[in-house]
C-alpha cells in the first residue's frame, strides 16, 4: 500500500466516523437487569463453591489425609487452584456488579461489558489450562493405582464436557448477549 492509497484510506475512515447515527442506543432495561442479575449469580455460586472445596482439600492436605489415588501434592495443587478461582469469580462478580444500564451512557456501558467479556473469557480460558494439567497428572497417577478408578473418573470428565457444551455454554451466551440488549 502506498501512501495515497493510506491517505484515501484515512479520509475514508475520517469521513465514516463523522457522521452521527441519529437513532439513539437504548438497552433493554429490564433484560439487561435480568442477564446481569443471571451473571452474577452464577459467579457468586463459583466463587461459593471453589472456597468450600479448596477448603476441604487444603483442610485434608494440612491433616495429612490421603491415599495413593490423591497424593498430598494433588490436593495442595487442587486446593491452591480453587482459592485463586474463588478469588477470580469473585473479581468478575465485583465487576459485574458495577455495571449500571440504566445510568450509564450506552458507551460506557458496551465498553463496561467487552471488558467483563474478556475478562470472564481469559480467566476461563487460564482455569481451563489448568485444569488440563491437572487431570493429567492425576489421570496418569490414577491409571497406575487402579484401572478402575480412572474408567470412572473419565466418564465423569465426559459428562461434565457434555453438559458444558450442550447447557452451560449457551446459556452463558445468552445472558452475555441479553446484557446488551437493544430495543
């Protein structure tokens, strides 16, 4: 690209972000309050739920209770994991909170979301990782101990999958879709 072609390029862009829409943005107030209060909630319940659980497995790390299927250092790793995953659902659930439709300006309020968006996305995306690494340690720990076990274990992974993909998943979308909702 030369550079007239970068000039006629900008001008274009100058010229298309000039121009006004003369609709004005209105949100869906009530749907956005529902979406936000839905978002909200689930975060609560996944901060609520990885504090109990990172507590009992730190409870059962420091008591020393264990056997060869979940040694010490897995439920250390689990537990450690669980409170720093408390600690981030409890950051999105803060930042949900203070997203305001009804005061905010529509662009505030976009800005506000893309923000919780990519946050929730990247967090998501990190525990997920984690996660990975995780059950593959314990995974190939647990073939070693009993056969079994591990059968039962990735049956469960299978279904937890299933139910992520086919109801967590989209209705995830949804409330982040009727966050901003347009009239």
């Amino acid at each position: 690209m030369d550079l007239d072609e970068l000039k006629k390029s900008m001008s274009t862009l100058d010229d298309v972000l000039a121009e006004k829409s003369v609709e004005a943005v209105n949100f869906e107030i009530s749907t956005c309050n529902t979406a936000q209060k839905k978002i909200m909630k689930m975060y609560r319940k996944g901060a609520f739920s990885c504090v109990i659980i990172a507590v009992v497995f730190l409870t059962a790390w420091n008591a020393g209770f264990g056997n060869d299927a979940f040694p010490f250092a897995y439920k250390l790793f689990l537990g450690s994991f669980l409170a720093v995953a408390a600690i981030w659902y409890a950051y999105l659930y803060f930042k949900t909170k203070k997203i305001n439709i009804a005061v905010s300006t529509p662009m505030q309020t976009m800005k506000q979301v893309a923000s919780l968006r990519f946050c929730a996305l990247t967090g998501e995306i990190v525990l997920g990782m984690v996660m990975v690494v995780f059950f593959t340690l314990f995974l190939s720990n647990l073939w070693v101990v009993g056969p079994y076990r591990f059968w039962i274990v990735i049956t469960a992974i299978v279904v937890f999958i299933v139910l992520l993909v086919t109801v967590y998943l989209p209705r995830m979308i949804r409330d982040f879709k009727n966050l901003t909702a347009m009239e």
